[in-house]
C-alpha cells in the first residue's frame, strides 16, 4: 500500500502566521528582536530543513525584528538553501571563520538596539542550548553592553505548542509509516537474529515505507524483559521467552513520530503479559484524561495511579511522555512537575512505564494529538495484549 504523502513545505502564509504570532509576543514583552541559533527555531521561522546541521563546525542565525521579515546571517554554504525560503534579507560569511563567525555581521545588525538601549531574546531555558561558541556569544554582549540578553523560552513554547493542522498532517503520516512497519514485524523480527540485525532491518522496513529517515531508534531484548531501552544493540541473538521493544523516532519532511512496541518472542512469561496489560490500562487512563483543560501533571497523576497499583516505584519515574513535533522531544512533560494546561492543537505522546519481575522494565508509548473532546490517536493503537511473534 501506497501512502499518500502530505506537501512538503508549508505555504508562505504559515510562515507569515507564525512570524505575526511571534511579534505580537515579542510587543507584550517589548522585546526589539529574536536572536535565534538552534535548527528547530530557525526552521520554524524559516523552513531550512538541511542536514548539514549535523556539523558543529558553522553557527546558524535568524533575527526576527519587532516588525518587517526575519533576516538570516548564515555561511555562504547556506545561501542558495535559505534563497528558496521566503526570506528576502540573506547576509552571509565565508564560514568557518573562527576569528569572525558571523560576529561583525551580527554587530552591525544590533547597532540600532545598541544605541537605544533595547532587548534581544534569547533561548536560555530547559531544553534549549547556546549554538555557537560561548566565547563568541561573550564577545557579542560585550561589544554590545547596553543590550539586555533576555530569556525569551517561554516566549517560543507558546508559540510552537499548538501545532498546525499542516503540522499535525506531517506528523501524522510520519506515525502511519512507523505504525505499518511496526504491523510488519512478524515477517521483519525471528528467533535467532541478532539485536543488530533487528534493529538494521526495522531502519530497511521503515524506510521503505516512506520515512525520510530514521534518525532514533532505540530498544532492547532480555529473556522475560529487558533491563533498559537506551544501549546500541547488541549481537544477542533473539530467542524463545524474549521481550523485545523498538522505540522510534521516525521522520518526515522534519517531523518526528516516537512510539514504542512490545513483541514476545515464540511465547510470553505471566509477569510480562501483566505488566503489558498494566501499561495498556495506564495509556487508555491517559487517552481519558487528555482533554483540553486539564494539565500534564494530571494526565501524568491519571496513568500513574494505574501503574502505582502494581508497581510500588511508580513515583520514581520523570514523565510519562512529552511533547512531539520538530523534536523528537519537545516541552512540556507529563509530570508530577508540569502544570501546562492542554490545549486542542498540541501533539503528545503517552509513555507510561513500569518496573517488574527483578529488574525487569516496560515502557508504552502512544502519540496524540489534542482535540476538542476526545484526543486523535496518530499511532496505531498497541494491541491489547502482549503480542507473540
């Protein structure tokens, strides 16, 4: 089967959305400019999709202005990329450049603010980073001494918390690509292959059936369950009595799903079958409770009391899911600490997990996204019981 794929890209007026959104945010905090360097900002406001992020050689900016377009000040290696955006203003440097990285272009861009004493934000929050060298960034704010480098993270959550329904539509099909390979693994996954090889042909399957890449992919085997799902694969080969997870996060067209599915290999121990029907349970618990006005603490407090029933450290754990989009993970948590409010439009996942049998451990994971009633399901629903392979 064919999946029909969405357009890729978006329309100029999505980017004219966001970019009124933004500065209607920027004039409540009267903030006289963005300054954004991480791929995911500078793509939102942008749509720069490129690999070439993967290099940490070349910093990357956008300045988003109180009013008018954003400007890029990007490597020359960029330009042609960036000239097919709807950005006009492209200035550019024969990067890398350590001596001058973009440094006296950027300078001269917040002179004015400079001269008015103004604010620039910034991301410095939870889940952010500074992409360019700190001596460099140093090196600006002293050239610049009368900018306010504020803290503008609140700033870009509200803005990219409530996805799209363009947004939506590509994470969307990215989680039926993942949801089909996953429906495929009993001709994918067998006794006697090794974890490697696992892991190699779900990336093969997965791609074959439309994603662009497969950038995460993570897992783990064990006989009656698995220790942990973050180490690379081993050359354990899968055998009878096995509990195999794959977690993915699949792409396309620079959106990410990420869920996880439970296989038994050849048959499936009580302990396992339990703790699997537990975290199905847990998950129709959070499916109930993600409605628009109640918070990630209480979606989180709603699959833990399930789990808690059954698993005496269920408190122990950080989160039960998070939020998807341009990230494999993006804010806010379904925590004990998280009083985001849900609002129709947000894309989350559900990932209860538990502890079990010695050491053992489970993890479930689901991706929503947030209606006006009931949520959307965007992966295939689990089966309901521990499916044998």
């Amino acid at each position: 089967m064919t999946l029909e794929e969405p357009r890729r890209g978006f329309e100029r007026s999505e980017f004219e959305s966001r970019l009124a959104r933004a500065q209607q945010l920027m004039a409540g905090q009267s903030l006289d400019a963005l300054l954004l360097m991480s791929e995911p900002q500078v793509r939102y406001f942008t749509g720069f999709l490129t690999q070439f992020w993967q290099s940490p050689t070349r910093p990357w900016f956008v300045w988003v202005p109180a009013t008018g377009k954003p400007i890029a000040i990007i490597p020359e290696i960029g330009a042609t990329l960036m000239r097919r955006t709807w950005l006009d203003d492209i200035r550019t440097w024969p990067a890398p450049r350590p001596a001058d990285d973009g440094l006296s272009l950027l300078t001269e861009l917040l002179g004015p603010i400079q001269d008015r004493k103004g604010s620039v934000g910034i991301l410095k929050g939870h889940e952010t980073q500074l992409r360019m060298p700190l001596a460099d960034f140093e090196r600006l704010q002293a050239s610049l001494p009368a900018i306010d480098f504020t803290d503008a993270t609140a700033l870009l959550r509200k803005l990219t918390l409530v996805k799209s329904e363009a947004e939506i539509a590509k994470i969307a099909h990215i989680c039926t690509i993942a949801s089909k390979t996953f429906s495929q693994s009993a001709g994918v996954f067998h006794t006697g292959q090794p974890l490697t090889e696992v892991f190699r042909d779900f990336r093969i399957a997965c791609l074959q059936n439309g994603a662009d890449e497969v950038p995460y992919l993570v897992g783990g085997a064990g006989p009656g369950g698995y220790a942990d799902i973050i180490s690379p694969p081993s050359s354990h080969p899968l055998a009878a009595g096995d509990i195999l997870v794959l977690d993915t996060g699949s792409v396309f067209d620079g959106y990410f799903c990420d869920f996880d599915r439970n296989f038994a290999i050849t048959s499936a121990d009580d302990a396992s079958r339990r703790a699997y029907a537990t975290l199905y349970e847990a998950t129709e618990a959070g499916l109930a409770a993600a409605r628009p006005g109640n918070t990630c603490r209480g979606l989180y407090q709603a699959m833990r009391s399930v789990i808690a029933k059954q698993d005496s450290s269920a408190g122990e754990v950080g989160r039960y899911g998070h939020g998807l989009g341009m990230q494999l993970t993006e804010w806010p948590s379904n925590a004990a600490f998280d009083d985001t409010v849900l609002e129709a439009g947000m894309v989350i996942t559900l990932e209860p997990s538990m502890n079990y049998a010695n050491g053992r451990i489970m993890v479930h994971e689901e991706n929503i996204v947030i209606r006006d009633g009931a949520p959307q399901l965007l992966s295939s629903r689990a089966a309901q019981e521990l499916p044998v392979i």
